[in-house]
C-alpha cells in the first residue's frame, strides 16, 4: 500500500467514524476532516467526482459546525449569569397575537414556550406580565404530563417566537452540552422565580393574634 492509498483509507475511516458518533459537534469536525482527506485523494488520482462530492458537503458540515458551537456559545453565556433569550431567535416561527387572544389555559397539554418579541402578555393565575423579551410557557416541558401551570393571554397585540418542545429535544439529543446548559438556564429562573414569590408573600398573622 503506497501513501496515496493510505490517504485514501484515512478518508474512509473517518467517514465511518464521523457515522458513529452520537453528539453533532464532533461528528461535524470530523466529517470535515473526511472530506479534506477524500479531496486529497481524489486529486492525488484524478477523480473529479470524488472531490466534486466533498467539496459539496464542506461547506454544508461547516454552516452546521458553526451554528451548534454559537448555540453552546450563547447558552452559556446565557446560562452563567446572562438571563437573555436572544439566541433563541435563531429557532422557532415568530405569530401574531390579537388582544384578548388566550393562548392556552392552565392545566391544558403544552407543546412549546414563547420567547414575547413584541406586545404584552398576561399569566392569569399570578397576575403577572410577560413583556418583550422574556419567555414563557418553557416550564411546561419540565411539569408532570407536560401540563401548563398557568393559563397566557395576550394583552396587548404583538408576536412571540413559538419553539416547540420538540425542536428543544432535537437540539438537546444533538449536542448535550446545549442540554445542560438549557437546563441550568431553566433552573436558574426557577429560583428567580420562587425567590421573587417568598419576597412578595405575606406571612400569616399568628393564630389569635390581632391583625391591625
């Protein structure tokens, strides 16, 4: 076996390769570096198809490469202290909403959260706003039965970019790392949220105490 051979034996173990791999980014890097190998090749022995081939995946592996390793980029960023969804305007349809509009009601099957783009939206049950740039609807992915905990109305007319959880699961199977971090993104407004409720709630008057 002479080194061109060895060129080309080197391309197709990491075409296997890069197949058998379970997280995106790595299997990106190395599909790139089957192609780069197979172009080597094809033009080490004259085969225009061979490169043709490649040279068309490189760019396409590329755009894929880059977009996953922004994704984890600005999740982390997200998730280490930087609250902004803006990521998320990457992903998803933007909608219309009319005022009075309900989006969907507590209790009711959930199957996608809403990054507010425009416009002002309303929790019933909490009495809460949600304005433009905040998300909502994320914690019904995370509640037994996929259940909403709360019921969403628009209040005033504006859009919201719809993500459905489905697109959250493709994107965590496909890259772990983006999983962890949404995760902990999610975790962490939790605790905002539950710390906010103990620092508005009322402690109850004592049992037979007067309450002036």
């Amino acid at each position: 076996m002479n080194w061109v051979e060895a060129i080309g034996y080197l391309g197709t173990a990491l075409t296997v390769a890069s197949t058998a791999m379970g997280t995106m980014i790595p299997l990106r890097i190395v599909a790139l570096c089957a192609s780069c190998a197979v172009i080597t090749y094809g033009f080490l022995i004259g085969s225009v198809p061979v490169m043709l081939t490649e040279a068309i995946q490189i760019p396409f592996n590329a755009w894929r490469l880059y977009e996953m390793i922004r994704l984890v980029r600005d999740t982390e960023k997200a998730a280490s202290g930087d609250l902004s969804l803006d990521w998320l305007k990457s992903f998803g349809t933007s909608r219309r909403f009319r005022a009075g509009e309900v989006l969907f009601l507590k209790d009711d099957p959930a199957h996608e959260m809403y990054l507010i783009e425009s416009g002002r939206f309303r929790i019933a049950e909490h009495g809460l706003d949600v304005r433009p740039g905040q998300i909502v609807g994320e914690l019904g992915m995370l509640s037994p039965g996929n259940r909403r905990t709360g019921s969403l109305a628009c209040v005033e007319a504006g859009s919201a970019r719809c993500l459905s959880y489905s697109e959250v699961k493709q994107l965590y199977y496909q890259n772990p790392e983006f999983g962890f971090y949404f995760l902990k993104l999610t975790s962490e407004r939790l605790f905002q949220s539950a710390a906010e409720t103990a620092g508005t709630a009322r402690p109850a008057a004592p049992v037979g105490s007067d309450v002036l």
